[in-house]
C-alpha cells in the first residue's frame, strides 16, 4: 500500500495507474479511484460507498465529489 501526503498526490497516481488498469482491464476511472481510495484511506472509501459520493461505476470524478472526498481525506489523517 502506497502511503500519499496529500491527496493531490493521490490524484496525480490514480491517474498515472488508471491509464494501465483501462488498457488491461477496461476499468473506469471511477473504478480506478475508489478502489485506490480503499486502499489508501479505507475510512474514506466506507463513508462514501454506495451513495452520490461514490464514483466506482462513473467514468469521471465530478469537481463537488472531489472536493468533498478531498475534505473528508484531509480529516481522516
């Protein structure tokens, strides 16, 4: 498990993996993200998951979801 200082640095790895995960796999980058996530911040992922917050079956992540998710990372450290 990667440890990141701040979730820019998670985005930034979600992103550089994603690309080899779609190609594989055919994972979608919501997919990608939230199971990064529960590697990462397991407390985070089981706050969000299956609600409007969960982006696992999205192809993107939307700014508000970012933004939130990102609050609730910073707050879990």
């Amino acid at each position: 498990m990667t440890e990141y200082i701040s979730y820019n640095d998670f985005i930034a790895d979600v992103s550089i993996r994603h690309e080899k995960l779609f190609r594989l796999f055919g994972w979608r980058y919501g997919q990608t993200y939230f199971n990064m996530l529960a590697q990462a911040k397991i407390e985070v992922a089981n706050m969000i998951r299956a609600t409007d917050l969960d982006p696992f079956m999205s192809e993107e992540v939307t700014e508000l979801q970012h933004k939130i998710i990102e609050g609730l990372w910073n707050d879990a450290r």
